[in-house]
C-alpha cells in the first residue's frame, strides 16, 4: 500500500508539470534528492544501488516548511566494498581491449540506506539522470543509464522493478533473493546473480534433515524478504514432516516490547535450533537482546541475508552466536580487487560524497575545517586525504570471503557481455523485426534486456554466469559455522555446498568433523518435540498437536515396523509373523498334531491300547471258540468284528503327524471302511439274532436256512462295498490334500488335510450314521428278547453309544480350532470303538475267563428251563 501510494503522489507531480514543460519546449529538472553516491564518467553509464548506511533517520514534519532531507546514519564498510567492487569490475572492463572495445562504461551509485523511500528516490534519480534541462523531447540517444545493478534488497527491488520494468529498464540485483521475483509477468526486465530464495530454502530444509531436527523455531523480518522466504520455509517443513515450534516476526519499528515477548517465546520453546530470515539491520535489536538476558544453548540458522554480516563477529556476540550454521552466496575471488580498494582516495566533487563519508568514518576524522566537530566529547581530528589505507583492519579491506561482492562483480560483467553482444550484431541477421539490430545511438532498454536472457560466460574465478528463463542465476550456496578465534571474534568457515541440478535435486555435502558446535557435548543438538519411535512401533499423533508431537504405540500382532520413526506398521506375508519385538516378520510356526506333543502321545498309546485289546480279546475267543458263548451268533462274525475294530484302533495312526498327500486320502477312507465293517458286522449280528429268536418259534423253524453264513458274509461285502464305492468317487473327484491354514490362528500355520469335497465327506459319514441307526433300531427292538438270546441288549447300549458319541463329535469338531479339531475326530474314532469293544466284547471275556461254569449249554440252556 505505500509503495503504492508513493508512485501515485510522484506520479502526479509529474503530471501538474506536464503543461509547463510543454509550453517552454525544454524538459526542466523539477528537483533533486540529496542522495549520497558515486560517479564516473563514460560514454555508456550503469547505475548501482548499495546499501551504504543501516539506517535512515526522517525529520519531524512540522507542516510549515519545506521538510530536510533525510540524511543516513551507521556506515556500513562491507557494503561499501560492494560498491567499489563496481567500480573495479568497472575499469578492468575499461581496459580490457576484447569486450566493449571503443566504449567507456561509466558508473552513477547510490546509497539507499535500507529504506524503500530512499532506494525509489535514488532509482527514479538514475532513470531520469542528473542533467538540469534538456531540449530533445524526441527521446532520442541511449537513456540515463543502460542498466541498473541492484537494489540488494527485496522490498525496493520488487517497487524499482514494479515501475522500470514498464519501460523495460534492465535490473541485475546481487541480493535480492525473494522468490516472487521469479515472476516475468510482473517483473519482465528483472535478473539477479544470487539464487533466489526458493533454492535457500530447499538448501535450508537439507541442513535441518540431515540433522533430524525436526521441531524448529522462525524468526523472519516483517519485509518481502522474510515473509516469502517464512512462507516458503512453511511449505517445504510441511511436505517433508517437519513441525514449528513457534513463528515469530521481528517488529519493523525495533520495538523493545515486542523484541522482549519474541525473546521470551524463544526461551520458553522446547526447541533447540531457531531459523532466522532477515536482514542483520532487522535482527540486531534481538541479538542485541540475546546478550542482554544471557541467552545460550540455542542452534542458529541464519539466512544468507545475515550469514556473513560482520556485525555479528565481535566478542560481544562470540559466546551466543558461535556455532552457528548458515547460508551463503558462493564465495568467489577476484585478482586486484585489494589494491584498488587500497589506492582510493576521497573526492571534492559533490557527486562523490559517499568517498569522503567513507573517508570519515574509516579514520575517525571530518573534512570540516572547524572545531565544532565532535565525537561525544573527544574532537574530531581533521581528515587530510592522505591517510594509509593499508594500516586498516576492517570489512572493507577484507576480501577473503567474497561473496555479495562476488556478485556485484558477476552482474557488471553480465550487463557488460550483453551490450558487448548488443554490438556485434550483424545488419540484416539481427532478432529484431526485420532481422534488424539495435543501434547503440538510439538504444532501447528493452533491447539490451533481450541479450541479457541469452548472457553466457564464465568468470576469472571459473563460475558460469547465465540466467534461466526466469531470470534466475545457477543455484549453488556455500555453507558456513561460525567458530571462534584467537582473537575473541568469531570467523567464518565454509563446512559445506548446497548444490541444486535439474536431474540431481538439492545435494548437501557436508564435512561434519569441521563444524564447531557451541554445546557442552561439542556435538549437534537434538530439536525434536517427541523422541522417533523405535522398531517395532509407529507414531500415532496427539490430537490438537503438529504432526511431531506424537506418541509411539506398538505394532498389532502381525504388523511389523523395522525403521525408526515409522508413521505405519506393515502387515507380515502370509505364511509369516511378527517376532517378540515387532520389528521382523519371521516364518509362522506350523502346527500340526505330531507324535511328539504330549496329545499325540496320549492319542497314540489309546489307539494301540485299543489295538492290543482287540488283539487280546481276539486270543481269548480263539482259545475259547469251541465254546458256547463265542459259537452263540456266529463266531466268525465275532472274530470280523473284532478285526474291523482293530482297523478303527490302527486307523488312528493316519491322523497323527504331518499331514502328507497319501496320509490325506487314506486316513478318511480307512476310517470309513472300518467303521462301516465294523457297524455292518453289527448289524448282521443283529440280524442273526433276530432270525435265531424266529427260528426257535414253531411256525419259524426255516428262518436261518434264509439267513446262514453265506448270507451273513455276502450282506457285510455287499455293505462294506457301497463304501469303498463312496471313497473311489471321492477319492477320484476331490481328493483331500494336505492344506496350510492361517485362518484358525493368524500366528500359526494350521498343517491339515483339506477334505477336498464336502459331499464326498458327507456321504462318508452319512452311509455310518444310517447303518448305525438301523442296527441301532433292531437292536432296541430286540432288547426283550429271552435272555438266552440277550446279546441284543449289549448291541443296543453299544450302538447308543456309538451314536451318541457321533452326534456330539459334529459340533465339537466344528468349533475345534486347528490341530484340535484333528484331536476332537480322533477322540470319537477312540471312544465309539472302545464303547462297540467293551459293550460287546467285556461281559462274554467277564464269563468266559472269571466264570466259566457259565460258558456251558447247560448253564445258558438252563437259565431258560429256569424261568419257564
């Protein structure tokens, strides 16, 4: 808003005296700003703008006369070197036979003492130039200047630009790093030889990653400069993770209030490095401020605005500011350079009062004949012109760290390359319209912008100067520590380069072992809100918080993280799990019910009890089979039972132990031969029973001719056979194979067989359910059979077993998980054929080895003689 109503009041000015000018037909200097500069005349000139002086000091408006100009107070030695390095790339230019030969350059500089006020007033002065009248209202003849280099700073670069740029006035700024500068729509004529501050952020952002400081404090100056770079800074810590501690702005007006609270957020902040974008006449009230309350144990960032300001480099600061890591434009050398700074000499010419104010403050001394002059107390001595240089020690003469200067340097000499291109332009193969070229008599300023796009050289010191479509120079930054030296002051060193490409990104090369650091552990602090997160958790972000304030919460069971600082956890593969601490996925053990865990012992031993048992029983009745009681019923039936029961024991076996392709397909099968010999034996004995208690009828004397051995055994293949049928189908069609199951226990691997067709299984265990129901029913319809014929009863209580047993294996087993639902099955196997044992088998062993006095037809014939 005041930039732009100070171009509307100068504006309109212009305009009142518009008519005056008319009239007289000669063009009438209406004024002149009392600016302090510097000058050299040449047939071509170039305008500079420096920020000589920090400070600018306006007199009170009274509104009753005419205001004095304000004047600039606190000289600034290493701007003023900026200056003269001007001057010297200037002359060497002068007198260099191959570049510009038969053109003198001439210079017109300007102090704009860090106001925007002063830095408008002396850009307007070298636009319009300094002669009092002028008659040619044709505009013929090259302007004032050809070119401008400066402002360096960002505020007064982007007003200067703003209204030059109109008439495409070419500016080559040496430190205007604002990134809104980029923009050629709006600022069409606008270069610079420093990067802008887009890259110093990036190479920012790289120092703060390679460190892990992710909770940072801003502080950043209330001008163009520090609120684009603040902002900047803001988005490239929020697309990396990075968080702000706080975000303060440093007052415009040094008010000490203000500098107070921002010291105050500062100290109370948890975070250890404090990021600075300013200008060092911005944040000097708070360093000032800093050494006051004793301020230490904090990591400064400084931005390349500040970085290398000798300000900073008294003992005053050494024990707050040592340590610190900042930003710099690439370091250059320039041969010459020192003697010419040393061989100056102050001037008469009014033009050139910014020598002898330099020559003043450089010794101590006035030009002023008169002994008013003081310096507090003490009077001023009287300046002679004579005076050594070379028995100074200040910025000036210093030209060890080139950098500002350095780019000073590199501007002149783009301005120069371009007209010198401007120049050799060949008639008729020119890029104007009509393959024309630019006449140096009747230059346009826009023509001269044209080969300052298309500038390529390289200077003595070896770097390529050109420009980018925007206007931007080659993106390169040295980094640099401030360490302390013998002296008390502190020295700068470079520790590193931040080097920016078009296939490589931002590359930071650092050499760590050369930092100093300004800690008791003389090592890099640790600025984070919340400590990463180990292997094995994730970050979960507390709510109202940034996005570093988190807390660490343990991988779920499964999920694993084997980084530091994970934001989320990664589920395992299938056939994997976490380990003990979450930080490794590990094969998942595979469970299956193995002869070697204490339930497959147990399972074991009962199917070979039962096997023995049989076996037993089996020796029992083949030394009793000429008894009665193993005749009764058709021993042979006996002896098939108790063979079948022996399968159903051994058949066990094939569910134990790692499931394997043929273990898979006979287990089932086995298990469903088996049992159905075993119940179909059954059944027939039931039968047979049935048909003896006919046959001892009168009228049913021929019922066992229709039901004998032959009978008997045809009945048991011809069941047992639909059976083996049932099992080849499903056996061809589906067959069970072995299967890794993670569904049961997502930490195991469950080893079964998968029955591969459920209706194959079904039927299995359906066609057993219907024998065992039908010998089931007739033998409870038999139960009352006479006792001598009463071994319905066992048959009975046997197949009630057997089907109870059945019945409850179907819900167990499918809420059995894993190995258990194998166990539940081989458990029914067990208990139904050790029920048909011992509820057959136990009372004819009972009266065959602890009663046989019983196992006679007499005593079974006489039971019946008994009750009649």
């Amino acid at each position: 808003m005041c930039i732009t109503l100070y171009i509307f009041l100068y504006l309109s000015f212009n305009c009142i005296s518009a008519a005056s000018i008319l009239r007289s037909g000669t063009c009438q200097l209406q004024g002149r700003f009392k600016l302090n500069g510097m000058y050299q005349d040449g047939d071509v000139i170039l305008g500079g703008l420096f920020q000589v002086h920090f400070f600018t000091v306006f007199p009170d408006l009274s509104f009753k006369m005419k205001p004095e100009p304000p004047h600039c107070e606190k000289f600034d030695m290493e701007s003023f070197q900026q200056a003269q390095t001007m001057a010297f790339a200037i002359n060497e230019i002068n007198k260099n036979p191959s570049l510009l030969p038969n053109i003198t350059l001439g210079y017109h500089l300007y102090d704009n003492c860090v106001r925007l006020g002063m830095a408008f007033r002396a850009a307007i002065s070298l636009a319009s130039g300094t002669e009092e009248s002028f008659s040619n209202l044709n505009c013929t003849g090259h302007p004032p200047v050809i070119g401008i280099v400066g402002d360096p700073s960002s505020t007064p670069s982007i007003a200067i630009s703003s209204v030059l740029g109109l008439f495409r006035v070419p500016i080559v700024s040496y430190y205007a790093t604002c990134s809104c500068l980029s923009d050629r729509k709006k600022y069409p004529s606008f270069f610079r030889t420093i990067p802008s501050d887009a890259f110093q952020v990036r190479a920012m952002v790289q120092i703060l990653r390679y460190f892990g400081w992710t909770w940072v404090g801003l502080v950043y100056s209330d001008d163009d400069y520090g609120i684009y770079a603040a902002q900047s800074f803001q988005q490239e810590m929020q697309l990396i993770g990075h968080c702000f501690a706080f975000s303060e702005i440093l007052p415009h007006d040094n008010n000490h209030r203000d500098i107070q609270r921002i010291m105050g957020v500062i100290q109370a902040s948890t975070a250890r490095v404090v990021v600075v974008f300013s200008t060092s006449s911005f944040l000097l009230p708070l360093m000032d401020e800093v050494v006051l309350q004793n301020m230490t144990g904090r990591q400064w960032i400084a931005s390349e605005a500040w970085a290398t300001s000798p300000v900073y480099h008294t003992p005053r600061f050494l024990p707050f500011l040592r340590g610190t890591l900042g930003i710099a434009v690439r370091r250059g050398e320039i041969q010459g350079l020192h003697d010419f700074l040393l061989r100056l000499c102050p001037s008469n010419d009014p033009r050139n009062n910014m020598l002898r104010i330099f020559w003043e403050n450089m010794f101590g001394c006035s030009f002023e004949t008169g002994d008013k002059e003081t310096d507090g107390e003490q009077v001023k001595k009287v300046c002679t012109g004579q005076e050594d240089l070379s028995t100074t020690d200040t910025p000036y003469t210093d030209v060890s760290g080139l950098r500002a200067a350095y780019n000073v340097y590199k501007a002149v000499y783009a301005l120069a390359h371009a007209l010198h291109d401007l120049m050799q332009c060949e008639e008729g193969r020119g890029p104007f319209s009509g393959n024309s070229c630019a006449d140096i008599i009747k230059l346009k300023p826009w023509q001269l912008v044209h080969y300052l796009q298309k500038v390529n050289f390289t200077t003595g010191f070896g770097d390529h100067v050109s420009f980018d479509k925007n206007g931007d120079a080659l993106a390169i930054y040295d980094v640099l520590n401030w360490q302390p030296s013998s002296d008390g002051s502190i020295r700068i060193y470079t520790v590193g380069v931040v080097n920016e490409g078009v296939a490589t990104g931002t590359v930071l090369t650092l050499d760590e072992e050369a930092i100093y650091w300004n800690f008791e552990t003389k090592k890099p602090p640790r600025s984070v809100c919340s400590e990463s997160c180990p292997p094995g958790t994730r970050r979960a972000t507390r709510k109202g918080h940034p996005v570093c304030c988190f807390d660490c919460l343990s991988c779920g069971d499964g999920e694993i993280s084997n980084t530091t600082g994970a934001i989320e956890c990664t589920v395992c593969p299938d056939e994997f799990w976490s380990n003990k601490d979450k930080d490794q996925c590990v094969p998942k053990d595979v469970e299956f019910l193995s002869y070697e865990e204490p339930l497959g012992i147990s399972l074991t031993t009962a199917s070979l009890l039962g096997t023995c048992f049989c076996a037993l029983v089996m020796v029992i009745f083949t030394h009793h089979r000429n008894t009665p009681i193993v005749r009764a019923n058709n021993s042979e039936l006996s002896f098939l039972l108790l063979v079948s029961l022996k399968l159903c024991f051994l058949c066990v076996l094939l569910f134990i132990g790692q499931p394997q392709l043929w273990t898979c397909q006979l287990r089932h099968a086995v298990f469903g031969i088996s049992f159905v010999l075993c119940i179909s034996s059954i059944l027939v004995k039931t039968m047979v029973v049935i048909a003896v208690f006919k046959s001892s009828r009168p009228e049913s004397k021929g019922a066992m001719k229709w039901f004998g051995a032959v009978q008997q055994r045809c009945t048991v293949l011809v069941l047992t056979a639909l059976q083996v049928v049932i099992c080849a189908v499903w056996l061809s069609t589906a067959s069970p194979t072995p299967h890794k199951n993670n569904q049961y226990i997502r930490s195991k691997i469950v080893y079964e067989c998968a029955i591969g067709s459920v209706a194959g299984f079904s039927m299995l265990l359906g066609y057993i359910g219907l024998l065992a129901a039908v010998s089931f029913l007739l033998a409870f319809l038999v139960r009352n059979l006479p006792d001598n014929f009463n071994e319905a009863k066992f048959i009975t209580f046997s197949m009630l077993i057997f089907c109870a047993v059945w019945i409850a294996f179907v819900p167990a087993y499918v809420s059995s998980p894993g190995k258990y639902a194998v166990a539940v099955e081989i458990f029914a196997i067990l208990a139904s054929s050790f029920g048909l044992l011992v509820a057959i088998f136990a009372p004819k062993c009972y009266i065959i080895l602890l009663h046989p006095e019983r196992n006679t037809r007499h005593a079974i014939m006489g039971r019946e003689t008994h009750k009649k």
